[in-house]
C-alpha cells in the first residue's frame, strides 16, 4: 500500500481527497417600506461566487464581504450585520428594507438565521457599506405603552403588544395569570415581556422566521450535538458561585385567602401572598405588586429559584457554521474531557459570522438544564 492511499484510509476516504464543505450564503434585503432597491439578486449570485452552482459570478455576490448574526433571548435585541465592498455595482439598500439572511453549505444549502429590517447604515473612508437590520425584537424594543390588562394572561398581553409593534407572535404560552396589569413606558414592551417571562417562568425570544416565541424550555430534542475532537473548535466553562439560594416573593391584595375576587383588597397578613423556593445563601426577597395571589407569587418564586438552581456554569463553545442551532433551543456536547460537561444545554446566545476570508462558523453561549448532564447553567443569563 503506497503512502497515499494509507492516508486516504485514516481519513475514510480510501485513495480519494477529501470533500471540503462550501458555504452557502444568501443576503436579501430590499423591496419593503423604505423601497430602497437591495440585495434581491445576491441570492443566486451568492451561489455562483462560491461554486455552488448557478451562471457564474455576479456582482452582487462580488459585493458581499462578511455578514454577522446576533441573537439572544429577551431583552436582548436580534441583529443581523451586513458589510459590502466599494465599487459602482454595490447593491442599494435604503432604511427599512425588509430582508433575510440565510447561511449554511453547499451540500445541504443555506437555511435562514435571520428575517427582519435595516434599521442603520454607515459608510467607511473607503466607501465600504455596513447596515444593521433587526428583527421583531427591535420592534419591540423601539414600543412604549402605558396600559392596563384585566383578568388576562401573561400570553394574552404578549400578543397584545405583539398586535401594537406590527409584529407576527409564533409559540405563546399562557403563562401566569394576572388580575390586574398596568404596564408604563418607563420600560419597552420587549422589557416588559422579557419580566411576564421571568414571572411565569418562561422564556421569550425571537426565531430566525422573525415570530416571538413566549414559552417553556423543551428539552429532549436537540438541534444538534457537538462532540469533542470532532465538532467543537473551542470550548470555554466559567464557574461562579450562584446568585441566588432561598427566594422569597411578596404580592399584593387578598385573592389567597379570600378568593380570586379579593385581589385588589388590601391585605392586612402578607403571609396569603407570599412565596418562598430554593434555599441555602444568598437569601434575596422581592416585592412584586403585580402578583395577587398565593398561586402567583409562588409560581415566581419557583421561576427564580428554577433559573437559579440550574447551576453557576456557562460555556462558550465555537463551532463549525450551525444554522440549525437557534436562541431558545437546545444543543448536546459529548466527549468533553471534563465529563461533567456533557449534556444537554439551552442556547442563550448565539453569533453566525461568514465572511470570504474566514468561512462560515457559529459561536454559542450555553446553559444548562439543570439535573443530570448539561451541569452548566449561567443562571444570571436567563
């Protein structure tokens, strides 16, 4: 056997040379309410200046240099990066332009990461055009409301302010039930979710469609998993002592000894409207007014010791592109050295960058689930 083919053998390929993955990018912006013109051509050029087929090159695709996507889970405001190179043939693209970002490789092609609006646009020395688009998220970011909400849901208000921002709501759980509600424009309505989220115990975020999501972790269905030596090119753990231990939630009102009617009373006894979770130090008490009921403060309690308790772990992991991988979803790691790193995680962060000089990869910030694998929780993230 010649030396070659022994190499083709330990990589799997026999005498053949190994495949290498292209990436796939397509960037489309333009069209929408600022009727800037855009990116709509740089779908199939995208294709054709990195090999994956079409007419060969195209000046749009010749524009495009890097595109970076940012995504976390609320209040953290979505955004999509898109940088493109000077010349006459550079696309146009106009403040609220409605677009999408999709990435990925050749032989699977590019899945959207990424749907939203240009929101900025800034020009270098050089005449290089950088814009920023955000999502939903954004739209919620940039309302105020001073409004009240009675006898409704947690999931009914985020659908309201959902309806107000001009934005589509995708998964929306119930969530805690509120007697009486007022919410003012000390804060944004994306803030404001991202604290219903908190009370109930959920989480709130934005998919790669541009849907706000309002719902539970569901774990046992990861997108995807990283193993060591295979798939993670770095990996980073920080251990903290945890932020919270015994939690105490006071509310307000008479509903947990005098019936559901009796929320808006006066109580002279907190003790009806107060729950308590976790334990062990620190020891943190809030007060929150908006919480009228026995079963509600409880609920908050349990939502805040929960996020606590899910451990005082958070890793970082770099990865080859993952654009199956979304905010608000789960990832496994296998074969860490440190096998208490395995498991499954919830995505908190995530960053999609391609650029022409570096290819297509994916940085993650993790959490754990708490209970068995996954031991990682980064409970100050959530």
């Amino acid at each position: 056997m010649s030396p070659a083919d022994a190499l083709g053998g330990l990589l799997g390929g026999g005498s053949s040379t190994p495949s290498v993955r292209r990436p796939a990018v397509r960037v489309s912006f333009g069209g929408g309410a600022g009727g800037g013109g855009g990116l709509s051509g740089l779908a199939s050029a995208a294709s054709g200046a990195l090999g994956l087929g079409g007419e060969g090159p195209d000046p749009w695709a010749e524009s495009l240099v890097a595109v970076t996507v940012e995504g976390g889970l609320a209040p953290f405001v979505n955004a999509a990066e898109v940088e493109l190179a000077p010349g006459g043939r550079a696309p146009a693209v106009a403040l609220g332009d409605e677009g999408s970002v999709a990435l990925g490789f050749g032989d699977q092609g590019p899945a959207t990461v990424f749907t939203g609006q240009v929101w900025s646009l800034s020009r270098g020395l050089g005449r290089t055009l950088r814009f920023t688009a955000t999502d939903a998220g954004g739209k919620l970011a940039r309302l105020r409301v001073n409004q009240a909400f009675e006898a409704m849901s947690a999931g009914d208000v985020v659908q309201q302010l959902a309806s107000s921002a001009g934005v589509t709501p995708g998964q929306v759980q119930a969530g805690e039930r509120f007697p009486y509600l007022v919410l003012d424009d000390r804060r944004t309505a994306w803030d404001h979710l991202a604290e219903l989220a908190r009370r109930s115990g959920l989480l709130g975020w934005v998919t790669s469609a541009g849907e706000v999501v309002f719902a539970a972790v569901t774990p046992g269905s990861p997108a995807q998993t990283f193993a060591y030596g295979a798939d993670l090119l770095s990996l980073d753990a920080w251990e903290s002592p945890p932020a919270l231990g015994a939690v105490t939630v006071r509310g307000d009102g008479a509903a947990g000894s005098k019936g559901q009617d009796a929320w808006s009373w006066f109580a002279k006894d907190p003790g009806p409207v107060t729950g308590q979770a976790g334990s062990g130090a620190p020891e943190r008490s809030f007060r929150d007014g908006a919480l009228r009921s026995g079963q509600a403060v409880n609920a908050a309690a349990s939502s805040l010791a929960d996020a606590a308790g899910r451990g005082n772990v958070t890793v970082a992991a770099l990865v080859p592109g993952a654009p199956a991988v979304g905010v608000g979803g789960t990832v496994r790691l296998s074969g860490c050295p440190q096998a208490e790193l395995d498991g499954e995680y919830l995505v908190a962060r995530v960053r999609h960058r391609y650029a022409k000089g570096e290819g297509f990869t994916t940085t993650l910030r993790l959490v754990g689930l708490g209970g068995g694998g996954g031991a990682g929780a980064g409970g100050g993230l959530l």
